[in-house]
C-alpha cells in the first residue's frame, strides 16, 4: 500500500502531466482582433504573427517578373486570352475568389472540411488562419513595391470581375499575387492541421489564386512567385512560438468536429 509521502509524488507526476498536455490559460495566443490588433486602420485584417523584419523577402528571393518580348510573357499573356474564355460558372468562382471578407475567403474550405471556420465556434483555428494569412500577403510587398508591374486587364484594356476594385488594382503592383498568398497559406496551414483532406485543400488554395489569371487581375507568374512567398513564409512560421502553440488549440478544435 502506498504511502503518504508516495501518494504526494503520484499526485505531483499526475498534476505535471495534465499541465503537459493542455496549454495554460495565461499562456494562449489571443482569438480576438481587437487584443491582436489590425494590421491596418481600416482593413479588418489581424496582425500577422512575424515582425515585418521577420518575413520572407520577396525581392530578394524572387527573380524579376517577365520582361516584355520574353517567352515567359508570352507564356503569361497566353494564360490571360485562355482565362478569357473561361466559363460563367468559373468567373463567378473568380468573383468569389476576389472577396477579402473571411466568411467569403473561409467558405470554400469549409466545404472540403465539413465544419465551419468562420462561426466563432474555433476561435484558435480562425485565428491561426487569419493571422498566417496575413503573413503570407505582407511577404509579397517588397517585390510588388519594387517592380510595380502593371495588371493584364490594363495591358490588355479590359475590364476584371470586380470593377468596383479596378482603381485599387492600377495602384497595386501585380507581381507576386498578394490574394493567391492568402490562399495558398489557407491551405498550407489546414494541410497541416487536416492531413487526410490534404489533396483537396491543396486544390482548392491552388485553384483560389487561378481564380486571379481568370480575373484578370493578375498575371499566371504573379501567382507562380506568390505561392512561393506563401511556401517560405509558413515555413518560417514553424519556429515562431505562439504560432505553434495556437496550431497546437487548433488542432483540439478540429479534433473535437471528427
């Protein structure tokens, strides 16, 4: 039979094992943009989880966009008069594509996931999606600021599927897609978290930065360049802590829907 001073050991190797295997309250990332913080006054988009001096450098890993009279711009104007052609259906697709709101961006993945992402009822899993989302589109602006490509719908003077953001777009470099690193990261980070779905995700995040070639909005090596972006930044997220334990609450959350 044990005895007292046994007993307390038992107890105190119990007490460190639950702690172990839950994260403290005190020391859970935060599921609110208000404690996060915007990313910009304006856009309700959280802070992402890296410092800016933190992230990916995309003028420094990508190489220049296509040059005029190269092959690879011949390559990419040929991916604008194919997406040209495409179907009502696939344009309407394109349009959805294009709505930065989250319930919109959330949807499509929700659909492979069986669950919502966006009701509140996963806030770690929300959270850790918005923020690396973020991350994944601030990676794109060293190179996007820098070269200031100029968008397939005014090199070829027509209109994209979202008019009412045609006067944004001409201000906005084209090279690398900062929508098709949103939608890449998404699938990236639910890979991650719902490895069984992984062919899924993954073709819905590729097929979500298509969405902008058949848009018009961006030209195929915008999104070439941006899925690297997305690539390199989730993978510098791997060593950032509160990413990993909010991936870690995540993970609960989506264990509980199965």
């Amino acid at each position: 039979m044990p005895n007292l001073r046994q007993i307390v050991i038992l107890g105190a190797l119990v007490l460190v094992a639950a702690c172990a295997s839950t994260t403290p309250v005190a020391q859970r990332p935060p599921t609110s943009i208000e404690t996060v913080g915007l990313v910009k006054e304006g856009l309700s988009l959280p802070k992402g989880y890296l410092d800016p001096t933190d992230l990916p450098d995309s003028l420094a890993l990508l190489p220049a966009p296509p040059q005029p009279g190269s092959a690879a711009m011949a390559a990419d104007q040929a991916a604008f008069e194919q997406a040209m052609k495409a179907s009502a259906n696939r344009q309407q697709v394109a349009r959805d594509d294009a709505d930065l709101d989250w319930k919109a961006q959330a949807s499509s993945f929700e659909a492979i996931l069986g669950t919502s992402l966006s009701d509140g009822s996963k806030p770690h899993t929300e959270m850790l999606l918005r923020r690396a989302m973020v991350d994944a589109g601030l990676s794109t602006y060293r190179a996007k600021k820098h070269y200031k490509r100029t968008r397939p719908f005014v090199v070829n003077r027509v209109g994209t599927c979202l008019p009412e953001q045609e006067d944004m777009l001409r201000q906005d470099g084209s090279y690398p897609s900062g929508h098709t690193a949103f939608g890449w990261m998404l699938a990236l980070v639910l890979t991650d978290l719902v490895p069984e779905k992984q062919n899924e995700l993954l073709k819905r995040g590729y097929d979500y930065g298509q969405s902008r070639v058949v848009c018009r909005a961006h030209w195929l090596s915008d999104t070439t360049a941006a899925r690297m972006m997305a690539s390199a930044t989730f993978a510098r997220l791997q060593s950032n802590p509160v990413f990993i334990a909010q991936r870690e609450l995540a993970r609960q959350e989506l264990a509980k829907t199965k």
